[in-house]
C-alpha cells in the first residue's frame, strides 16, 4: 500500500529537481559523496537552530538538507559513479541527519517554557517517532540482507522529511510528531508483512 499518485509525484520530482539539481552540481564539481556530507551537516543545523529555538528556520534548513538527499544518487548515476559504499554512506547520513534533528528537538523540548504534561507529551512522541521512523529504515536494510528489495509502506523517509519540516514551520511540531509516530508504527508492520511475503514467495 502506497500513497496515491506517488509514482507520478515522484517522476516529476526526478525531471525537473532531480536531474537539474544534479547537473548543477556536477557543474560545481561536487562528488556524490560530497552531496551526501553537505546535507548532514545542513541537517546538524538546522539541529542547532531547532535547539536554540528558532523552528521556522529550523524547518526551513531542514527541508534544504533534505532536497539535496534526492540529488547525491541522481549525481552518481548521472557521472557514472554508483558504488555499494556511496550507498552505505547515504544510508548511513541518512540516518544521522534525522537522528541529529531528534537531538535538536530533545534539546528544545528541554530548554522551552512549557508545561510539565507537554514537555511529558513532547518527549513522548519525539522517542516514539524516532523509534518508529528508525525501525522503518531498518526493515528495509534488513530485508535488503536477506534478499528482498521492498520500499512498501506509507510513511518512508521523503514523507518524513516533509512531515518533519512542515511541522517546525507551522510550530505544531509535537503534533506532527505524534502523526509520524501512527503511521510509522503502522508502516513498520505493514513492511514487516510485506517482508515475510516476499520471502514465502522467494522460498
């Protein structure tokens, strides 16, 4: 189960971000790991703003670092480039990105003039969104491991980002949050099913 009209959202996304972003890198003579590096430390700033208070800026660099994960593969299939490490690496910053943000909203939940049952809350669903959101991810390598390529599920890591920004933008985080850590959680069972689908087909 995907989103409707993903796949048609997703080809515009590759011919006119995609594909232009990465020639303009390729331009500057960026490498497709070097891509990779920028936006993990544009996402430990927007960490940093996010814990200093600054949400709206925060979002905004956030959802800047979080275009440029779409142009690290384009540019290495663009120059001729895939490589298994490049993408381990992207796996790996991947993670690290949106793990720096949880850092940076644990520390904002901590420094804010809020109530003791919202910072409770916020707390709540920032650890329950990111051990969601992390356990998605995980399947997925998981699965690759054992032979089974699947994306399936409705909250991946582009509809997290957005998520994620959108919230900080509007400064209902903690309500974003609490979405992200529902649909995650249902999107953690329904790859954990479509998984073991695959490998009774496969077996």
């Amino acid at each position: 189960m995907t989103l409707p009209g993903r796949e048609q959202f997703r080809s515009a996304v590759l011919r006119y971000i995609e594909l232009p972003g990465a020639r303009f890198f390729r331009a500057l003579k960026f490498t497709p790991n070097g891509i990779t590096i920028l936006g993990f430390l544009i996402a430990v700033a927007a960490a940093y703003l996010v814990g200093s208070g600054w949400m709206l800026a925060g979002g905004i660099v956030f959802l800047f670092g979080g275009g440029l994960d779409l142009l690290d593969g384009a540019l290495a299939r663009l120059t001729d480039k895939v490589s298994p490490f490049g993408a381990l690496l992207d796996s790996v910053f991947d993670r690290l990105s949106e793990a720096a943000l949880f850092v940076g909203l644990g520390v904002y939940a901590l420094r804010a003039d809020m109530s003791d049952d919202r910072q409770v809350f916020f707390v709540i669903v920032l650890l329950l969104a990111l051990i969601f959101s992390q356990g998605v991810s995980y399947l997925r390598a998981r699965g690759e491991g054992l032979g089974v390529f699947t994306k399936a599920g409705l909250m991946t890591r582009p509809e997290r980002v957005v998520l994620l920004g959108a919230g900080l933008i509007t400064g209902q985080i903690e309500w974003f949050l609490l979405g992200i850590a529902v649909v995650s959680c249902f999107t953690l069972f329904q790859r954990l099913f479509t998984i073991r689908d695959l490998l009774d087909k496969a077996g």
